[in-house]
C-alpha cells in the first residue's frame, strides 16, 4: 500500500468481489470502487467511520460489479457514478452484465459520467489515470496512481491468473495485450488491487503469471 493512503477491502456477494473504499488515512472523503451484491457492508463501513463518497468508480459492468451500485446511492443521493464509455448500457443490459444468465437480472442506475483511456481523475488519494485495459470486457478499466503506486485492475488480472475470456464481449488477444502493454508497463512495485482475490504486484505477475509472460 502506498504511505498514508487507505485502501479498505470488502469481498462481498455469491462470486467474492472486491469491492474498495479508498482515501488519505484519517481523511473524510473517499471513494468507491465498484459495489457488487450485500453493498450494504459497504454503506454501514461508510455510516460506520463518518466517510463521504465523492465518486462510484466501476472497473466494468458484470453483474457482480454493478448489484450494489443501486444500494449506495439510495445511502448517497447524487453520488456520481463513472465507467468506460464502453459499457455504459450494460448497466441497463442484464443481457450484457451477464445476469440474465444466472436467472437473476440486474440492473443499475445509469452512469452519470463515461471514461476514456488517459484520463486524470482528481479524487482522494491524488491523481488517478484511467487506462483501458479491456478483454475480459470491452470497457474494462485500470484505475493508476503513480504516487501512490496503486492500481485497480477489476477483473483484467488476477494474482496467479487472469479474468475469463469466455464470455461473450471477452477476448484473450485483447486481454493479453491490455495486460502486457498497460500494467505489466507500471513500475514494478505497483500494488494491485484485483476484483477477486488477495492483492499482487506488477513484478510478481510479471515474473510468475502463468497467463501472460512479460
Ligand atoms: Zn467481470
Ligand atoms: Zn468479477
């Protein structure tokens, strides 16, 4: 983790997402990346400490990354809510988001903002980039902050693997590509932070990832 910034995890629903809560220690605001089912743990973490939100971000629009998007905001009226332009109909898509699936549809509240690959985010904790590092969908999103040396890949990588690409939107090719030219470029001690599982560095998968050599 990088100094004096929090990152607090929560692991939530029936496919163990992590979902986070991400601010300067000590600090107020936060923000909120991605809110999958049981996002109320979230909302009462909120509640609990005294934090204010000042942004929903979603790595990408599967069910399990978007259920709770709904929970939160009716605790934050007005929270603004930001995903790649990619997937912003996913949101209201249970075909896209893959829950219709599982019998289950989910919808979420539409987006009041859409990302693009390069942008600066002015958020707690400093400056955080979008890159777009689709293939296990197309608007899959990493969240960088270089002085802080953390990163948020969603679902793209994982420690010791990497996020499925058989579904459909998913590419391997693409996927592999995102990876090797948009994280495995971070500086090496990079922290990760993943949509499922424990955290990992850009040099541990680098050296170790049986999915994607470097
Ligand atoms: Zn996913
Ligand atoms: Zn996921």
């Amino acid at each position: 983790m990088g100094s004096g910034l929090s990152v607090q995890s929560f692991t939530l629903g029936p496919f163990a997402t992590n979902c986070y809560i991400v601010r300067e220690q000590g600090a107020s605001e936060c923000f909120i990346v991605d809110a999958s089912f049981e996002s109320e743990e979230i909302v009462a973490a909120l509640g609990r400490e005294k934090l204010t939100p000042k942004a929903l971000l979603l790595t990408h629009a599967h069910a399990d990354h978007i259920a709770g998007v709904g929970t939160i905001l009716r605790a934050f009226p007005g929270l603004p809510v930001w995903i790649h332009s990619a997937e912003e109909g996913w949101l209201l898509d249970p075909e896209a988001n893959l829950s219709a699936l599982g019998g289950m549809p989910v919808t979420a509240p539409p987006a009041d903002r859409t990302l693009h690959d390069g942008e600066n985010l002015d958020l707690p904790g400093g400056t955080w980039r979008v890159l777009h590092t689709p293939g296990h969908s197309p608007g899959g999103i990493t969240l960088w902050n270089k002085e802080r040396g953390v990163a948020f890949v969603g679902d793209a990588i994982f420690a010791g693997s990497i996020g499925r690409t058989d579904f459909p939107g998913c590419s391997f090719q693409q996927l592999e590509r995102s990876i090797r030219e948009k994280i495995y470029a971070l500086p090496g001690e990079t922290r990760c932070y993943p949509g499922h599982g424990p955290a990992t560095t850009v040099n541990k998968e680098r050296m170790s990832n049986p999915y994607v050599r470097s």
